[in-house]
C-alpha cells in the first residue's frame, strides 16, 4: 500500500501514513495525547474534521477545546445532538438556535404547547443518551438540488432556502442516526467526544452552556444579560417588521429587487431607536453621555449621529473620546508579556478625567487635552470647554461604562449607552451569526482601508483585542441605560464585496490563513448589496468609506 508524509505541528514529527488514512487515523499514530482533545485540526492551515482523509502529502495541527477554532467544532457538534434529541422527543417542533447569551447558547423552542422544566430535563436527558452511544456523525456531500429537495421535504424551510441562494454545484450536510442537518463548518466525528454541556430554561427558550476555551474543564460562568437579551428581542421584532430572518431570505429579497427597502427600513429602524435614547437623555436631564461598547462596534458614528439627534431637540452636544485620557505611555501598565497593555482601565488617568467633569459641571472652564499617538503624551493646545443650560458632553470609548470612569459624577447626571452588533440575521435556524465574526469584519475593512493593517495583522490581533473586551467592557455593559444593536440585516452583503478581496491576499502558509478561508466561506453566502444604496450617515459607512461625517 502506497504511504505518504504527514508533517505533525504538534509534535514537529514526519509521519509516514497509509493513503486515505483519516485525521483521527494520523492523531493515533502521531504519539500525540492531548488534553481535550483533538476536536479538529488545521490541514494546511484550513480547518477539517476528523474525518478528513489524505491523498497527498500535507501538513497537520491537531486542536483542542483551548482554541477557538476547536470550540467552535464542539460546539456546533452540541448543537447537532440538541436538534436530535428534539427532533426525536416532539412531533412538529421548531428549534431555532440564535445567538451567546449569559455565558452560553439561547435557542428558542417551539413544541405546540408552553415548555416546562420537565420538558428542559427530558431534553438534557435524551441528549446524554445521544452522547453515551457514541453514534457516529456523518458527512454527506450531493448534488446541491439534491440537498434543498432534501431539507424542503423534511419541512427545514430555512436550510433549503440558504443553499437554493448558493451557486455551488454540490452540496454536503450531516447525519446523526435519521436526523439530517447543515453547518457551514466541520463537525466532531462522533458524539462521544461531548464530555461537557448542560441546559437550562431561559426565558421561553433554552440556554446551553458549554466548555470554557480558557479552562475546558468548567462551563463558562453565567453572565446576567438580561439588558442584552431584551435588545435581541426587540432586534426579532424588526426582523418580522422586514420578513427576514436568515440568510436564504435576505438573498431573495435582494435578488427579487427589494435591497434599496432592506436598507432604506434597517437604517430607519436604527434611527428610531437612536431617537428613543435621545428623548430619554432629555428627560433625564442627563448632562454627560457614557458611550462605551467593544471594537469596531460604531460607537464613533452612534456618538456622531446622538450628537445629531440632541441638536435636534435644541441641545449642544460636545463629544470627547476616552483616548484623549490616556496616561503617558512610560506611565502605561503593562501586561503579563511586559507589553504595554493599552485595553486596561490603568491606562486611562481617570482622576483627571473626573476633575475635569466635576469643573465642568461646577460652571468652570476647562482646557480639553489631546493624546497625541505618535509621542505616547497628553499634549494641551488651547481648546477650552464650558458648558452652560442645554450643553451635552458624550463621552464615546471602551471604559465609558466602568464606574471608576465617571466615579465622582453624580448618577442624577449620567445616562448610559452600550454600543454593539449584538446580532444579524441567521444563516438558517442551526447555524446563527457570531458576534466577533461580525465586528472582525468590519474590523478588517476599517484596518485595510483607513490604517494600513492587512487582513492577517488584523486576525492576528484578534485573540489579545477580545481578551481585552471581555474583561474590561462586557462585564459592565448591564450597567448601560441603553442598549444599541449596531448590526444591520443588509451588512454583510455590503461588506462581502470589499472584504473578499482583503481576505484573499492572505497566503495559506500564513498561521492566520485558517481564520481568513473561513470568513471567506461565511461571506460567500450572502449576496452582494450595492454600497451606492447605503446613504452616508449609515454606521457602517465608519467602516465601508463615503460617510458624511468627519472622523
């Protein structure tokens, strides 16, 4: 039998393996015993099964749950094993997994009748059992018209119209026993590997909890996102308002010609609920705006059109960034690499910050500093500030929310905004749209065009920035008056064309090419949106170029 050389990152061993040999197959012959894994791996620096199988010479990188990637796999495996176990305890159910929530999953469920905590513990149940039979999952690939007759006949209406948009010849989907599903990446080669979950009523939905990446020994911790979740609620409303939900319906509705009223309603709706926040701001009496929310979230274009909306209702706004506050770089502290670490709260003067506010507000004049970038110093340039009856100071940056930023503030005087894409639209009902996957994007288009940052700079950066939100922005964005969705249903459709080609230019010896072929793919599901349709206040023109406001 013919062999060929497998070369193992792991362990930089040379593995001389059969022809067809699979992922699972090499890992048993690498030596290798890993904690928590492999759930995956990187085959030439592209994410692939266990089940993947070689028939030329390649380079390998087993993962585990440490890594996002592998988590991801775990994850959407979990989710497979949900929709059996559903599928096999009601007749007719509708199960629609949406988006992270407190520290886990929401996904709502409809079984013909109110849900009760016997039902949550019957699902638990049948899912263990799922688990302790080690079934095997499958990976199915057929003609693309093969597929939508497919999931059309089993009544998956979501699924058939995502790839019925989709212009490939073939199609792949998977099989755990007789339940058949889609998911637009890899799967775990057999449930066995599902060591760790639970599920819990949430709402009128379920809520399933998952490893923690950091120590997947433990389920990530809870987190109250009650704030959040009614924000997602009132996002679903707008999506029935609009009759679009997934991906599939968003490309038929393009197709059919409705792109310029998907824009023209998505950006209306948003404006509604920035003139919501305004009216509460005004009869608060609120004098000083905290605007916080995690990058390439569009907090500077939400300040922006804020400061719009509060001219309009006969106020002077005054926006002041954060960043203008930061201490002088010998003074910035530093991480547990000896980096300065910029994300922190220790690397904003908050004491200055707040005796500057609390003049303010005592009638006093100020002069504003300015951080200048390039010298790491707080330089002062004589532009001064006094505020008077009907001034508004919006305050737009990572820390806004923290209290140790407007500690010395009285609350009377406050009001709170949390600024993110919290959430999209689905791709179908099993397979929901990330967050970060969302803000990465614009993150990318933001670098490339106005930074200089290539894609792979970007992605690489990705880990450290996400590390720096979770422990300094997320835990405080309950705190906010307000929550503000930036995500629009028509985004990625926009994005899609002027990101694509950034993607591309990442080589696939580049560790960060793994990241970039799966954006590529997640992109290629939505049709293009012409940017001419995009009018020049939309947030998303702070990322995509043409805006009408000055940055």
């Amino acid at each position: 039998m013919q062999n060929i050389n497998i070369r193992c990152k792991n362990n930089n061993a040379v593995l001389s393996v059969p022809l067809g040999s699979t992922l699972r197959e090499v890992y048993e012959l690498s030596g290798l015993n890993m904690e928590f894994g492999p759930v995956s791996a990187r085959v030439n620096n592209k994410v692939q099964g266990l089940d993947f199988r070689f028939y030329n010479s390649k380079d390998v990188e087993f993962l585990s749950l440490r890594s996002d990637s592998g988590m991801r796999v775990y994850v959407r495996t979990l989710f497979l094993v949900l929709a059996k176990a559903v599928e096999d305890l009601y007749v007719d159910s509708q199960l629609t997994i949406e988006t992270p929530l407190s520290g886990g999953h929401y996904c709502g469920l409809q079984i013909g009748r109110a849900m009760t905590d016997e039902d949550v513990k019957d699902i638990k149940c049948r899912m263990q059992q799922i688990i302790d039979a080690d079934m095997p999952i499958s990976r199915i690939q057929c003609p693309i018209e093969d597929a939508v007759s497919l999931f059309r006949n089993r009544g998956m209406e979501s699924k058939a119209q995502l790839l019925e948009s989709q212009d490939d010849l073939y199609a792949y989907y998977y099989k755990l026993g007789d339940t058949v599903d889609y998911f637009y990446s890899c799967l775990m080669d057999s449930t066995g590997g599902l060591y760790l979950f639970d599920v819990e009523r949430y709402e009128e939905g379920l809520l399933v909890r998952v490893p923690s990446t950091a120590d997947p020994s433990v389920l990530v911790q809870k987190l109250p996102q009650t704030k959040m979740f009614d924000t997602i609620r009132e996002y679903h409303r707008w999506q029935h308002i609009l009759g679009v939900r997934t991906a599939g319906q968003v490309n038929a509705a393009v197709k059919q010609g409705r792109g310029a009223e998907l824009i023209n309603v998505s950006e209306a709706l948003q404006e509604r609920k920035l003139c919501k926040i305004v009216d509460e701001i005004v009869e608060r009496g609120a004098q000083i705006v905290l605007l916080a929310g995690p990058s390439s979230s569009g907090k500077t274009t939400t300040a922006k059109r804020l400061a719009v909306q509060l001219m309009a209702c006969g106020l002077h706004p005054h926006t002041i960034s954060t960043d203008d506050y930061f201490v002088n770089r010998v003074d910035t502290p530093l991480d547990e690499n000896g980096e300065y670490d910029f994300e922190c709260i220790g690397a904003v003067d908050t004491d200055f910050f707040n005796l500057q506010m609390t003049q303010l507000l005592n009638g006093e004049e100020i002069e504003l500093p300015r951080y200048d970038f390039t010298i790491g110093e707080r330089v002062f340039e004589g532009k001064m500030l006094k505020i008077g009856e009907g001034d508004v100071i919006i305050l737009e940056g990572n820390h806004a929310l923290n209290p140790i930023m407007s500690q010395q503030i009285p609350e009377s005087k406050k009001y709170r905004v949390y600024v993110s894409a919290l959430t999209a639209i689905a791709l179908d009902d099993h397979n929901y749209v990330p967050m970060i996957d969302i803000r990465l994007l614009r993150r990318i288009l933001r670098d490339y065009q106005y930074r200089g940052y290539s894609a792979k700079e970007t992605i690489h950066r990705c880990p450290s920035v996400t590390r720096g939100e979770d422990i300094w922005i997320i835990p405080y964005q309950e705190n906010a008056d307000a929550t503000f969705n930036s995500a629009l249903l028509y985004e990625l459709g926009l994005i899609r064309e002027k990101v694509l080609p950034i993607l591309s230019q990442v080589c696939e010896r580049d560790a960060e090419y793994a990241e970039a072929s799966r954006l590529r793919k997640f992109l290629e599901y939505f049709a293009p949106v012409p940017a001419e349709q995009v009018p020049p206040t939309s947030l998303l023109r702070e990322f995509a170029g043409g805006s009408s406001f000055k940055y």
